[in-house]
C-alpha cells in the first residue's frame, strides 16, 4: 500500500523526539497543587444548595399536582377528518 510509507516516517520521527526532561516534574507539580488547593465547602453553602434542591423538588410536585386537581374533567374531541385522508386514491389500482 503507498500509505504505509507516510505512517512509518510519521513513527520513526515521533521515536526520534527527544522528550522534555522537566515535563513530568512540571505535571506532577500541578497536580500536588491541585490537591491542595482542594478543600471541602463551608456548610452553610451545603446548606443552601439541600434547601434549594428540596424546594425545588417541593415547587415542582405542586406544580403537577395542581394540574392534575384542576385537570380532572374528562375532555373528548371528536374531529371529523374524512375529507383530510382520502385512502381511496392509495386503492386504487391505476395509482400503484
């Protein structure tokens, strides 16, 4: 195949790369920092955030439940659609 040529080349000058000796000092350095910058949050925001959540569930249940009380009358719509769909043209056999 002629593309196994450019795919080989591309390999030999990714093995031929000389790596930056300073790298893994400078990820693993970001990464003890992330750490310690990692702290856990005060608890009146944990607080905040149950009660917000616990409200939310609350509003969202009353919400449906008043329409499911108000709603409660049965509503039928009869809609006369005949003349929409006209199936006898699909029947007949010159329109196959």
């Amino acid at each position: 195949m002629h593309t196994e040529h450019p795919i080989d080349e591309l390999i030999r000058r990714e093995k031929e790369t000389e790596p930056n000796p300073f790298l893994v000092t400078r990820v693993m350095a970001k990464i003890e920092g992330a750490k310690k910058m990692r702290s856990r949050a005060p608890l009146w925001q944990t607080i905040t955030l149950a009660a917000g959540i616990a409200a939310v569930a609350f509003l969202g249940v009353s919400i449906g439940n008043s329409y499911v009380e108000n709603g409660t009358a049965e509503v039928a719509l009869n809609i006369n659609d005949r003349q929409i769909e006209n199936l006898g043209y699909y029947n007949l056999g010159d329109n196959e």
